[in-house]
C-alpha cells in the first residue's frame, strides 16, 4: 500500500461531501431522543420524559418526517460508494488490503464507541457490512440494484412480521412485549433515568447493557437493510447519478418522487398522532410508510443537494461539504457532546430532564457549532482528527494532516 495515497481535496467529488454533511447531521436530530432519555421514547412520542403535547407534537412531527431513516440511509449509500473509492475492483490487491484494514479500524472504533461513549453505534454495524458488500463492488450497476433492492425489501417484509402476526398473539404476551420495548413502567423508566445520572460506572454498565440487547434483538435485520442500501448507493454511483453527472431531468425525477414520498411519510405520522401512537396502531403498520418510502426521500434530498451543487450555490454547499469531509469527526463529536450534556458522571446529568423542544434546539446548536468549526478545521489541515487517526491506522504509515 506504499503508492496508495488518501484523495487530495481538488480530487474530490464535490456533491459526495456535500451529502454526507447534510446526513450526519440529520442523523444527531433522530438520535438525540435517544441520547436523552430511554430509549423507548425514541419509539414511542407518547412516553415521559419526552412525551409530546399538542404544542410540542411539531418537534416530533419535523424530526420524523424529514430526518428518521432518511438521513441514515442516505449515508449508507454513500458508504456504499466509499467501498468501492477506497478498494476499487477486487482484482486491486493493494487497495483491497487496505479497504479490509480501514474496514477492520472502523469495526474497533465503533467497539470502542458503542461500549464506552454510546450504544446507538453505527459504526460496528457499517464494518460488518461492509466486509459482506465489499466482496460485490465489482458487480454491475445492474446486478447491484437487483440484489441491493431485494434485500432491501427483505429488510422491510421482516420488520413488517410483527405487524402480520400481531392479531396471533397471546393478549398476556403482547403486554409484556409492550411493557418491554414501548411502555415500560414509571419504575422502569426511572430506574434507567438513575442510572444514567448516576456516575460513570452506572452509565457506563446500563450503556452496554442496552448495546447488547441492540444487538440481539436488531443486528441481522439492519445488516441486511443496510447491505441493500449500500449497493443501492454504489450502483447509482457507477451509473453517475451520485457523482453528479446524470442529467437534470433524472434529479428533478427524483426530486418529485421524494416529495411524494415525504407527503405520504408526513400523512402517516398525522394518523399516528391521532391514534394517540396507540401500540396496536404503531406496530400493526404506523412506521411502514417511513421504512418503505424513506430510500426515495433519501434519493430526493440527494438530487437538491447535487443540484445545488452544479449552480454554484456555494454558500450553502461549502459549510455542508466541510462537515461531509469531517463526517467521521463530527459523528463521534455529536456522541461526546449529548453525552457530556445528559449523562451524570462525566456531564452534566440532564438525562431524562429535557422536553422535545429543548432537545430540538440543543441539536441546532450543535449543527452550528460543526457548520462553523469544519470549514475552520480544514482551512489549515487536509482532514479531520478523528480522520487522521483512521487512516494512519489503515494505512500502517505516517499521514500528513497539516496543508502543505
């Protein structure tokens, strides 16, 4: 790997980093409920300490709507692409090495990450499946968007099980599977609440619990939807579409479609609201639409942004394309910051003691906080901390951070 080299910054794609700022960013609005509170109230609107009021059922409405699954999958697809940016075809020896030793860092770090800072971790579950869709980046765009859009759909059809098999259930043990994952009890709640304010020992021990439990009850089937994804996202690469160079006409396309997509997403959420995010109703179908359709905001929210792009409006894109250039910095940054703010022991201990609003304007402030400190990072340096210290480790050899 002595002649591989990382990208230069006037070799980079623009509209790439444009979007993965806007995603990282819109993920930090999905997962502050669950940096703030139990990590039921992230399913559930209705529960305490986060439980939504018809002044305050906006925050939810805005987070749900138009960031949750949107902003995930739409860095998953441009994962996808990272794969094969940094390995190239599989016939390339060299960077197949070192696109398994970047994936092997990004397994330890999300470790570390999900153990120790916080459990809602993508990054363990990225390098999993990227060491599975590495093995397809030599695939046609073709056979990338069949076998990407099938497990896709797989993914979805098992969510959906529960929704299907629902009316089948034993009445005692759907309540206990609703005490456990969407109503647990004021006791419940509150012992979590403790533990977390508690000191860091505490927070440390409940923080892996839950992981664990993530893990068990969640991992293959986000494996699976994220795999899809990721070829998705290679193969619109390959066709040109996410480097920017498809024509106008397919964007606007898309630009539609995820309209519609988030019209018929925002129709669901107002029956949900009016069903009072009843159990019954959420899990018999109130997140199929957001599941379903949320690919074609993602391709949606991609088609403004490169759109934006070729015009040259700069002023919004430069800040954003300075984070997307920093997304692993700012990721792990946002999980330091919400957890300095709502766990006891290493923070200030506001777990459990925020409402909605609160929350929504604790993440704009950290949006700001990475829109100016990014640009201001990369005036003086090639990349990010976090991203020098990913690809020294990936490299196995000195890197220079610092603009020549």
């Amino acid at each position: 790997m002595s002649d591989i080299a990382p990208v230069q910054e006037q070799s980079r794609i623009k509209s790439l980093d444009v979007m993965r700022g806007f995603a990282v960013l819109g993920i930090l609005i999905v997962n502050a409920a669950y940096f703030a509170a139990p990590w039921q109230t992230g399913l559930n609107p209705s529960l305490p300490p986060l439980a939504v009021t018809e002044e305050t059922l906006w925050s939810w409405f805005v987070m749900h709507v138009f960031f949750e699954f949107k902003c995930i999958t739409l860095f998953s697809l441009l994962f996808g692409v990272s794969i094969y940016l940094v390995g190239g075809e599989r016939e390339d020896k060299a960077r197949g090495a070192l696109l398994r030793s970047r994936l092997f860092w990004l397994l330890i770090f999300g470790l570390v990450h999900a153990t120790l800072i916080w459990n809602g971790d993508i990054l363990f579950t990225y390098a999993l499946t990227g060491f599975l869709v590495m093995l397809a980046r030599s695939w046609t765009p073709r056979t990338l968007l069949i076998v990407g859009v099938l497990l896709l759909l797989i993914s979805i059809g098992l969510q959906s099980m529960f929704a299907l098999f629902i009316d089948f259930i034993p009445p005692p043990k759907l309540a206990e599977i609703e005490a456990q994952i969407y109503t647990p009890s004021p006791e419940s709640v509150q012992a979590t609440i403790a533990a977390y304010q508690g000191g860091l020992i505490s927070a440390t021990l409940e923080n892996v619990s839950t992981w664990v439990e993530f893990l068990a009850n969640s991992l293959v089937v986000l494996i699976i939807r994220t795999a899809g994804v990721m070829m998705i996202g290679l193969a619109l690469y390959k066709l040109g579409f996410l480097s920017g160079n498809a024509p106008a006409w397919a964007y606007g396309l898309f630009v539609a479609l995820g309209a519609a997509a988030l019209g018929v997403i925002g129709y669901q959420a107002w029956l949900n609201a009016q069903g009072g995010f009843a159990f019954r109703h959420m899990m018999a179908g109130g997140g199929f639409a957001n599941a379903a359709l949320s690919i074609l905001a993602s391709l949606g929210y991609a088609s403004v942004l490169i759109l934006l792009v070729r015009a040259g409006a700069r002023v919004l894109t430069e800040p954003l394309a300075a984070v997307g250039r920093m997304a692993f910095t700012n990721y792990l940054t946002q999980s330091l910051i919400m957890t300095t703010i709502f766990w006891g022991g290493r923070g200030f201990g506001l777990y459990g003691e925020v409402d909605r609003p609160t929350l929504m304007a604790i993440v704009v402030a950290v949006w700001v906080l990475q829109l100016i400190w990014s640009p201001l990072w990369l005036a003086r340096f090639q990349m990010g901390p976090l991203e020098w210290v990913w690809r020294r480790l990936s490299y196995g050899r000195p890197v220079a951070m610092a603009k020549a």
